[in-house]
C-alpha cells in the first residue's frame, strides 16, 4: 500500500512540476511549419491586417487559419520564383490544405470565443504579443487560467478601457 502511495505522490509530483516548467511542451511554443511563415514580412513590412487572413477572429469561436486560396489571391502574382511560393503553389495544384502547427491550444474542456473578445476590443497584441515583429511565430502567453483570470479582473480597464461585465465565474470558460 505504502508503494502505491509513493507511486501516486511521485506521479503528481511530476504532473504538477512539468506543468508548471513546460516540460513536454517546449517544443510547441513555436511549431516547425510547413512552409516557414513570416509575420514580419507579411503584418509588419507590409501591413496585412490580422482579420485579412484570420478571417473568422470576428465572427466565430476560433480565429482560422487562412486558405491555401487566401495565400494564392497574392501569391499567383508575388514572388512567384521562390521556392517558398513554389511550395505554395504545389498545395493549390494539388488541391490540398496546408497542415499549419497550432501555436496556441486550449485543453478540450476550456471553452474561449475569439469573437467576443475582438469585438469587446481586445486587440490581437495582447494575448499574441507583436507578431508584426515575428519571423517565427512564437507563443507568449501561458493562456493558463490564472492569466486569464488576471486579465478579466486587473487588466481589462488597461485593455479595452473599462471592467468586463463577465468572464468571472467558472461556467463562463469550463463548459
């Protein structure tokens, strides 16, 4: 019984201590990609809006990841002779997705609407970071519930400039 116990204690000791330190997830802060992706060039150098291509970030539960379409309606014409665009390309003549790595992932139980928080006014920065200025996109929040928490309580003013109304109880982000 007394093994059984170490066991146990052991096993949540390292749940507990992993967790905390990212241990297991290292590698997810920034995912290898299919085609290399730049924001910088793409958001920074030349200004391409977030909603361009996250095109439901206003409109639904999760943000989306743009179409090999949505990259092509630039790309049959931009810098065609690379051999990034080439890859691209292959995609669209093959008719098939691009596999994008997530960045950023919430456990199945966590329910987080990307629509209520854009049109609340929460601006991409604030839990993306400045991807303008990323060539690797790179994830910088924890979104762990503590984080969240601190920013519906002490950081929303800052924010959007006013307290939310809701965001508090338990049943808002555990369904």
């Amino acid at each position: 019984m007394k093994k059984v116990l170490l066991y146990i204690f052991v096993g949540v000791a390292a749940f507990v201590i992993s967790y905390n330190l990212k241990i297991g997830s290292v590698s997810y802060i920034s995912p290898v990609q299919p085609i290399p992706f730049s924001h910088k060039v793409h958001a920074g150098d030349n200004n391409i809006p977030c909603l361009y291509c996250h095109i439901y970030s206003d409109k639904s539960t999760v943000s989306g990841v743009p179409d090999v379409q949505r990259c092509m309606g630039c790309h049959n014409v931009i810098k065609t002779d690379s051999t990034l665009i080439q890859k691209l390309t292959s995609y669209w003549d093959k008719k098939e997705p691009i596999r994008w790595m997530k960045v950023y992932n919430l456990p199945d139980y966590v329910y987080f609407s990307h629509k209520r928080h854009a049109r609340g006014g929460v601006r991409c920065e604030v839990c993306h970071g400045d991807v303008a200025k990323m060539d690797i996109i790179t994830r910088v929040s924890s979104l762990k519930m503590g984080w969240c928490i601190d920013c519906h309580t002490k950081g929303a003013v800052a924010i959007i400039g006013r307290e939310v109304r809701n965001g508090r109880d338990c049943s808002t982000c555990h369904k």
